[in-house]
C-alpha cells in the first residue's frame, strides 16, 4: 500500500477533483523537462559506457593526469603515441590494482612502498630519481647559460622557502 499512496500523492488527480472547474495541468513544460534530462545525461558517458560519471578534478587527479601524458619522458627507450587532446577528459576512473593470492610475494610490492599517488610513487622511487639527477646534469653540462639561469632560479626558490617558515 505505500508504494501506492506514495504514487497517488504524485498524480495531478487529488481526491475531489471532481469538484474543479478544470483539470490541474502539469506544472512542467515539456522544454523545461527535456532541458533536465540533458542536464542528467551531461552528467555520465551514456548508456553504451555503463554510465561512466564524469570525474572531479582534483589536484592528485591532475598530477596523474600529467604524468601519464608525459610518460615518454619517463621511459625514453619506449615509444607512444603523442596525445590527441590538450584538454582533461570528462570522463574517466582511476582504479588500484589488487594484487592475486596466487600470484608469487616476491613480485609484488609491500605496504610500506605503495603509495597513494603515481607521481608519489615515482618520487620514493630510488631508480627514478638516479635517472633523472642523470639527465639534469647532462642537460646543465650541454647548456651552461641555462645552468647559471636554474641556479640562480633555485637559490631564489631556497630564501622564498626560507622567509616561509
């Protein structure tokens, strides 16, 4: 009976409507509920794509983001495809990998190294940073007036961080 009641309590028919010179007419147009309906599917990828919501950006989603589009410069000895768009998808998820039980212990990577971003992942990477302090100083070596520039830049950066604290 309440799904009933609960029905009856939406229907533009209330009891007594007998007694009205008219019928109440639906208060929406049909406009305005065709302009809501593009509005909720604005919000998913569509019926096709299980409904996919559209993804808040956030600081840590952008940082991601970043990274996988500059993936070529992370692994040089691999090739990819350049990006089509510049823009941020709309929709998208990003999703952790579980690791399988059967899977053997030693290939896997302990709670203490897993972290909660890509890009913090990257940086408590030991072999990343090795190759990267590598590539900086080859870059510095080939261009000395651009050395001077960075330092400079830095020693700025180091009193901003100063006068900070």
């Amino acid at each position: 009976m309440d799904a009933v009641d609960a029905l009856l309590s939406q229907s533009v028919l209330k009891p007594g409507f007998q007694k009205n010179y008219k019928v109440p007419v639906n208060e929406k147009s049909s406009k305005i509920i065709k302009r809501n309906k593009k509005k909720e599917e604005a919000k998913t990828k569509g019926k096709n794509w299980f409904n996919l919501p559209a993804t808040k950006l956030t600081d840590n989603v952008r940082h991601d983001l970043d990274l996988i589009r500059m993936r070529s410069a992370l692994d040089t000895k691999r090739f990819y495809k350049k990006n089509e768009t510049e823009a941020y998808p709309k929709y998208f998820q990003i999703g952790t990998v579980v690791d399988s039980p059967f899977e053997s212990k030693s290939g896997r990577l302990t709670n203490k190294e897993r972290k909660r971003t890509m890009v913090d992942e990257l940086l408590a990477d030991a072999e990343f940073k090795q190759t990267t302090k590598k590539r900086y100083k080859n870059i510095l070596m080939a261009n000395p007036k651009m050395a001077s520039k960075i330092r400079k830049e830095n020693r700025k950066m180091n009193k901003l961080k100063k006068k900070r604290k």
